[in-house]
C-alpha cells in the first residue's frame, strides 16, 4: 500500500474508548442498523448508528466497551445525527464485528 500516513497525520485521528449505555432500533435507515448512545467520559455522551444488526442483538450490546472516532464531522443519517464513527471489521459473511476492548480502560482514553 501506497498511500502512506506520517505520524503527525496518524495523531490527528481521535480514536477513543467509550462504553455503550443505550441501544435503540433504527428502522427508518436505509440498511439496518441500530441507534448507539455511548459516553466517551470527558467527552460526554455521544450518539452514532451502527450496522451491526446482522451480528448482535440490541441486548447484548449495552456494556461494551468500543473504539469510535470521535473527531469527523456531524453527519446527518435519516432522521438521526451521528456525532461519531463506529470502527468495526467485516467477517466473512459481511457482518461488522465491533471493534471492541478486550479489559476495561476509562472513557474517553486515546487510543496509543
């Protein structure tokens, strides 16, 4: 891969660790998806939507503790705005599997 990113670039990205509190569906996006409500803790409760309805249940998610990038731009989904992008990989069967931490770390904390 070509497309080679400095240090510096690589910093600018606020990959954070925040902890699921609320999980609602979404049935007026266009692909399904659930609404996430997650405190990054300094940075206050943020809201995103997430594609992850082919892997998880609203239930399970509530608790866990995931990695968002918390420094793009509001963006307008239907009737819902996201305040910050979900980071998640595809599986082989073109589920999103959330990118998720594996022992407790605080709200908030950057990733290194």
């Amino acid at each position: 891969m070509e497309n080679n990113l400095t240090w510096e670039e690589f910093e600018k990205v606020e990959l954070r660790a925040g902890t699921i509190i609320k999980v609602e569906a979404f049935p007026e996006a266009r692909r399904p998806a659930y609404k996430l409500w997650v405190d990054f803790g300094p940075l206050g409760i943020k809201k995103s939507s997430a594609q992850i309805t082919l892997a998880y249940d609203l239930e399970e998610l509530v608790g866990k503790q995931i990695v968002g990038v918390v420094n793009f731009p509001k963006k307008q989904i239907g009737t819902w705005m996201s305040e910050f992008l979900v980071t998640g990989f595809e599986d082989e069967n073109g589920a999103i599997i959330l990118s998720k931490i594996d022992k407790p770390v605080p709200n908030g904390s950057k990733l290194k």
